[in-house]
C-alpha cells in the first residue's frame, strides 16, 4: 500500500503516540487515557477526536492493534524518523562570508497549498529570510538542505536556486545576518 505524506497534525499526533507507547502503556484503553492526558482532551469532543485519530493511525497502518496491544509499525516508525532527520537540518556558517547571496525561488501551485505551508515553515527553521513573494535568501550555501526539505515536501520541481553578488536592500540583509563585524 502506497501512504501519502501524512499532514503535520497527524504526524504531531503519531510523535505523541510514539513517546506514550515506549513508555508502559501498551494496552488500546491504557493508551487512549495516556493521550487524553497528554493532549488535555477535557470535553467529549476531544476525547472523540482522539478516537478517530487513532482509528486513522491504524488505518493508515502506523499502528497495529494486536491482542488488545498498540504497537508502532514499520511504516510509523519510518515516518517518526524521517521527521528527525528533516527537524535536525541546519544551514552549516563559515568562519568568513564569501560575499555571495543564495536566493530560493519557487512557485508552488495552490493545488498544494498545504505542501507550500510546511515548506515555508522549514525554510524559516532552517533560517531563510522572506525577500519577496516565492523569494528567500539566505547568505550561505543552503540548497542542500532546501533540497532535502523540498524532496520530503514534493515540491522539489517547483523550486530554482540562484547565487548573487548583489541584492537590493544588501544592508538590511547584512544586518539581519550579522555580517557587517
């Protein structure tokens, strides 16, 4: 079975249900009070939204329920450690810039709206600075890392890297960056 890219809620979801199964909760009702602890689940809304959460988890096979016991499957495992590998990325800073800018253009289609959302928010993680609308710049070389990202996001054919010697409003960049020392 193919899975698709699991959205950010879900795989915040799975983050907490994977912690609370490597602790002693291992039974389906252990672990549903575990959750609504963890998650604050004060109403009966909340308690049926965690339900469902965790009936899609199974659905999409990142949990197993055997002998009245949750486990964490291969494939949600998979997803936990792909989320760390991408969370851990950082832009490595050389002791001198090199006067270069590299900039990231993209233009992501709206049909992917949620796809753009998480890129965007990596790209702030990682350290990128907004330029102009689809425009980031950062002042090292970071496209191995955007690369990275945008591979996990499938929006890798959508984006173009560029190196500048120059850039309007350089100064308020150099400041930003802390490169004027």
């Amino acid at each position: 079975m193919r899975h698709r890219r699991p959205s950010p809620q879900t795989r915040i979801f799975l983050q907490v249900l994977a912690g609370i199964l490597t602790n002693q909760y291992r039974t389906h009702s252990s672990v549903l009070r575990a959750l609504e602890r963890e998650m604050k689940a004060e109403d009966d809304a909340a308690r049926a939204y965690i339900r469902r959460k965790l009936y899609a988890m199974r659905q999409l096979e990142y949990v197993s329920k055997r002998d009245n016991t949750l486990l964490l499957t291969r494939t949600g495992r998979n997803v936990l450690s792909e989320d760390k590998d991408i969370f851990s990325l950082t832009i490595p800073v050389p002791k001198k810039h090199d006067g270069l800018w590299r900039i990231l253009v993209f233009d992501i289609p709206q049909e992917q709206a949620r796809a753009r959302i998480e890129f965007v928010r990596h790209l702030r993680r990682l350290g990128l600075v907004f330029y102009q609308r689809s425009v980031w710049v950062h002042p090292y070389p970071f496209e191995k890392e955007v690369k990275k990202i945008a591979r996990k996001c499938d929006v890798l054919r959508y984006t173009l890297f560029i190196t500048a010697n120059t850039l309007d409003g350089m100064a308020v960049l150099r400041r930003k960056f802390k490169l004027d020392a």
